[in-house]
C-alpha cells in the first residue's frame, strides 16, 4: 500500500521542527505558497500530496500533462511501444 501524506500533518511537522521551513513549501511548477497563493487562490492537489509531491490546484493538470509525457517518453525509449508509422526512420 501506498504511504499517503496529509498536507496538514506536513505542515505542522514544518511548524513544529522550524517556522521558516513552513512558509517555504511551494508548488514544484509555479512555486506558490501558503502565504503567496495564486492569483486568485489555490489548493494544493490531493491527487500529488498522495504521491509525496507538493502542486498546487492551478498547476494540476500541467503535472499531469508531464506525467504522461514522461511515461510515454519511458516506453518509447525501452521499446515497448513504436512511434506511429512503424520502427524505421527515414534516412532520405
């Protein structure tokens, strides 16, 4: 089973081993934070807490978007699956 993370608990962890520390959890792609949100508010994304990952709501399907791409990317590359129009590349 994967280990789950609750943001709250994270943060008073932060809270309680330095302050500082707290205030600088930020969203991996915009690098928001609990004192300088979005413009226009966000969350952070359940979806990534539950994969040890701090993004936030508005960055969400940005992660997502690069997590596939990421995932494609790795089977392309062990050859597990071929690019459209077959294996060979053309030379001409």
């Amino acid at each position: 089973m994967i280990n789950q993370i609750n943001l709250d608990d994270l943060i008073l962890k932060a809270l309680e081993e330095d302050f500082d520390h707290c205030l600088f959890l930020s969203c991996e792609i915009c690098g928001c934070t609990e004192i300088n949100a979005c413009p226009g508010g966000c969350s952070w994304s359940q979806h990534f807490i539950n994969q040890g990952r701090l993004v936030c709501s508005n960055c969400e399907s940005i992660a997502i978007v690069s997590q596939i791409q990421s995932s494609i990317l790795t089977l392309l590359q062990s050859g597990k699956i071929i690019k459209p129009g077959g294996i060979s590349e053309s030379t001409n």
